[in-house]
C-alpha cells in the first residue's frame, strides 16, 4: 500500500474500497522529501511496534489479523533528529463474512455513525412534513365548517 507523505501532519490512505488483507501487508512510503531514514510507530490495541526504515517500506502484516483500528506515525530522521512528523488515518481492519479487510477510517465512520443519524433525521422531517400537511387540513376545514356556521347564524 503507498502511502504519499506530503506537507501535511496528518495522512489520508485513500483507500476507495473495502480490500480483503492480503497475506503481507506492506506500507511504502513516497514524498518529495528525502526519506533516507523513517521510525514508524505501529499500535494497535495493547500492541506496540516500532521500526526503522532506510528503504521507505514497513511490513505491518502481524498488525492485520485481527480487527480493530491500526494507529500509524511517521517520522524522518536527519542526524539523528527528527525533522518531520505524520500521522496516517488510522486503519479500519474488519471482519466481514470471515475475511479481514482494510476499510477507509472516514468513509466507516460516516456508515456507522453519520448514515443511521441521516436516516432518523429524514424520518424526523418526513414526520414533520406529515404535521404540517394535517395541520393545514386541519385549518381548512375549521376555515369550512366557521363558514357554515356563520352561514347557519345569519339565516336564524
């Protein structure tokens, strides 16, 4: 999985679609900074990973098999100082139907959380549409039988 480092502290993996986790899961960073040197910092749950990298790679396979949120930080060493630092979205591994797979950290959240709060909320709406549509019934034919009340009265 490439993983572009850019200016920004905090990375988005891009991950379009639902991948089921291959056998070795490797993260290979590209940027337009030299990236001789990388401490990556892997964690998840109570487990805690650190490596060093001088090829740009890292093989997190051991991190993806189990679900749960995988927690990566980067950091480029220059003379043994660092010099930058990013965070990638955390990694939404998955088991679905008996397979892991890796999701897109934002695009979860907003199925789990944001969409069944959308679905109440049109519901609320509709509801709401449906009051004032009685309402209005309502009012019409108070409005109708008034009428033929003071029609009734100026007849007596």
């Amino acid at each position: 999985m490439i993983v572009e480092l850019n200016t920004m502290n905090i990375v988005r993996l891009g991950i379009s679609e639902p991948f089921i986790v291959p056998e070795n899961l490797e993260l290979e960073f590209e940027s337009v900074y030299s990236l001789d040197k990388l401490l990556v910092e892997v964690k998840q749950n109570d487990k805690k990973q650190k490596f060093v990298t001088y090829n740009r790679k890292v093989d997190i396979s051991e991190f993806t098999k189990q679900g749960g949120l995988i927690e990566v930080a980067v950091s480029l060493i220059c003379g043994g100082e660092v010099v930058k630092e990013w965070e990638l979205e955390p990694i939404v591994v998955k088991e679905i139907n008996g397979a892991f797979k890796i999701l897109d950290f934002y695009e979860n959240l907003i199925d789990e959380h944001i969409l069944p709060i959308k679905e109440e909320f049109d519901l609320i709406n509709t509801n709401i549409l449906t009051i004032k549509e009685k309402t209005n019934e309502f009012i019409e034919k108070h409005n109708e039988l008034a009428k033929t009340v003071s029609a009734i009265k100026e007849n007596y």
